[in-house]
C-alpha cells in the first residue's frame, strides 16, 4: 500500500475518532474498530459517523465491566 493511501486513512481514522469523542463526550474502546470500519467504508460526513456509530452500539454490546480496585 502507497504510503500516501496509508497516511490519508490515518487522517480519516483520526477523524472519525474526534467525531466520536466529541459526540460521546469520552473515549470508548469499540470506537477504534468502529472507526476502521468506516474508514473502509468511505464513511467520513460527521452525521454519517454518529449514525454509524449508534447503529454499532447497538449491534456490538460492551461485553466487559470495570470493577473498582
């Protein structure tokens, strides 16, 4: 893969994840994977991020839980 190729879908992952952070107001782990795949998706219009990004809360559930030291 061109190193201009790699570089833009680091840009657009970098974006989507401040979408997210932004919208959600923290950082959320699924929100790496999430931002992959819409990256891979040509999905980059922040209405589009937050859509996609409810859409994949409901469908990939937290499946751990912090516990208190």
């Amino acid at each position: 893969m061109d190193w201009k190729i790699r570089q833009d879908r680091q840009d657009d992952r970098t974006f989507i994840l401040e979408t997210l952070i932004r919208h959600e107001g923290h950082l959320d782990n699924r929100m790496y994977v999430c931002a992959d795949y819409l990256v891979s998706n040509g999905t980059t219009e922040p209405d589009d991020v937050r859509s996609a990004w409810a859409e994949w809360k409901r469908e990939n559930p937290e499946n751990y839980t912090l516990t208190p030291l």
